[in-house]
C-alpha cells in the first residue's frame, strides 16, 4: 500500500515537472519572440528616424464594426507642403469575417458636394481642409466629403507621400514587385519602362502607377494604382512575409501617416497574410456610363456623375449598408 503511495507521489512530481518544463518553455518561446518582434520594429523605426519624425494628425473616424474597417488611403505630391492636393484616393476596406481586402478608387476629377464650400474637384478638398486646419483638416474635410456624397464609414485614415511610398517599397519588396508593364512608359513619370512581367523597384514601381500619357487618361492611372495595390498584397500575404511586419510597422512611423498604431498594422496585415490569399477586388468610381465630362469657371473640366447610380454601384461591391 504504501508502495503504491509513493509510486503515486513520484507520477504527479514527475508530471509537476514535465507542467513546469512546458510553461518554462512557453514562457522562452513568449521572449524570444517579443525579442525577435521588438528588434525587428526597432530596426524598421531606425529606418523611420532617418525620414524624420512625421507630424501626428488626429482623424475624426467613425466608430468600429465587427463586420468590416474602412481606411481612406490618400496619396499625395509633395510631402510636407500640407496644402498639397491628393492624387490618389483609394478606400481600402478590409473584412473582418473572411479577412478579404477590396479597394475602391476615386477619381481625383470627380465634381464635388464639399462641406462648408463651393463644389470643386474631389482632390481639392483635401487642399481647402489644410488650409483652414492644416493636415488633419484635409483629411476630416476629404472623408466628409465622401461621407456626405455616398454614405459611407470611415474608420481610419493612412496618408502617404510618393517619396515615402518609394522607400516602403524597396524595404517591404527589396527584390522589386512583379507587374506586367503593357506599354513603354516614360513621359512625366522620371523613369522609361519597358512592356513585359518584370520586377519593379519604388521609383519604377511609382512611375507606372503615375502614368497617364495615353488614350485612358486619369481612368488607366487609377486602374494601375489598383494593380500596383493589388501586387504590394500579394507580395506580403505570403506566409514567408510575416517576419518582415514588424520591420515595416517601424518603417511606417517615419513615412506613413495613420491613426492606425504599430501593434493594429501588424495585427491587420498578419489576419489577411494567413486567411487571405485571395485577390483583390478593385472598383473605379464613377462606373461606366454614369458621368460627363462638363467644364465649370471656377472648377474647370470636371467628371459630373450620377449620384445615385454610383451610390449604388459602391453599396454593392462593398456589401455594406450606406446612408
């Protein structure tokens, strides 16, 4: 009896042990990552110092939902001129139930119902918000405005300036991003691009978002901007990527502009690199046979849409309700 006592005592030693060694080595494993994660934003946020500190813009977002986040990403031309107008907007929506990514591009020419002003351009809102409130009131003015116009949610906000996109690129793709260049492009975009599938650094990869010196016009520069969005995914959902996403959250202090913290950019791009492998889904607004090209004094020729058929159009491909 007393035996089989002590053989009982020495089974649950042994698996107290064996409990013991499992959390020490949890416990390893939990500080070498952190180690591995702190180092590598560390080293990406060195990256980011050497761009100099960015100023903080607050943004005025709306609250979050369950079912999906809508970030208005804004490109601009001149990075620290904060009356510059954007040249890219794009609403990067992500769903949080599949971790799909669409994007929805907006024309920079769009006739627009701007809050407290006269209709101008969609990209001179940004412009007139700065001017009053400098970055952060181009960024609550541009989201209003498409608030207003289409009903939608904005929760976040990314702003980046095409020097700050260059950089990104070469250290998230320092092997360049794979597009198919279907005609050879030079004209006002600072390189000369050559048609084929070949690899793209930041300043090539730019320049053949920013052409448009051909029969498309503004239309074939926001489908390339799309592609170009649609490559940068695919180059960072692989599974082999995810080691980079701290560098890069610590680069992107010094380049990107976002409420978004560190910790919610490595959660976001970690969710979709595991569960979203799909492509990306892409829409240009004003769709096909909704708009005219009309000139106004104070405005100057402007796309002039239909409102409700675009509303629609957008509410569809996003599945989302708008007000």
């Amino acid at each position: 009896m007393e035996q089989e006592q002590q053989i009982r005592r020495n089974r649950r030693k042994k698996k107290r042990f064996r409990l013991r060694g499992l959390l020490f080595l949890l416990l390893i494993a939990f500080l070498a990552i952190g180690a591995y994660v702190f180092l590598q934003f560390q080293s990406g946020h060195k990256l980011a110092e050497e761009n100099s500190e960015l100023p903080t813009i607050a943004f005025d977002g709306d609250p979050e939902n369950e079912d999906y986040s809508n970030i208005l990403v804004l490109g601009v031309d001149a990075r620290g001129e904060e009356t510059s107008r954007t040249d890219t907007m794009m609403l990067v929506s992500h769903n949080k139930k599949t971790d799909e990514v669409i994007v929805t591009s907006f024309m920079r020419d769009i006739y627009a119902t701007i809050p407290g002003y006269q209709s101008y351009k969609l990209n001179t809102a940004y412009y007139l918000g700065a001017v009053e409130g400098g970055m952060e009131g181009g960024v609550d003015l541009l989201a209003d405005t498409l608030r207003t116009m289409f009903g939608l949610e904005i929760q976040h906000f990314a702003l980046i300036d095409f020097k700050s996109f260059e950089k990104l690129v070469d250290i998230s793709a320092p092997d360049g991003v794979e597009i198919d260049v279907e005609k050879e492009m030079s004209k006002n975009i600072g390189v000369t691009l050559t048609p084929g599938v070949q690899k793209l650094n930041g300043k090539e990869l730019l320049g053949y978002a920013r052409f448009r010196a051909d029969d498309e016009g503004d239309f074939g520069r926001v489908r390339r901007q799309q592609q170009v969005v649609s490559a940068m995914k695919d180059e960072l959902i692989s599974v082999s990527a995810i080691p980079k996403y701290p560098k890069l959250a610590g680069a992107a202090q010094g380049y990107i502009q976002t409420d978004l913290t560190a910790a919610d950019q490595i959660k976001m791009a970690t969710s979709i690199a595991m569960n979203g492998g799909t492509g990306v889904e892409r829409l240009t607004l004003p769709v096909e046979n909704s708009y005219t090209f009309t000139n106004y004094a104070h405005a100057g020729s402007v796309i002039d849409m239909d409102i409700e058929q675009n509303k629609q159009a957008l509410s569809g491909f996003l599945s989302q309700p708008l007000d």
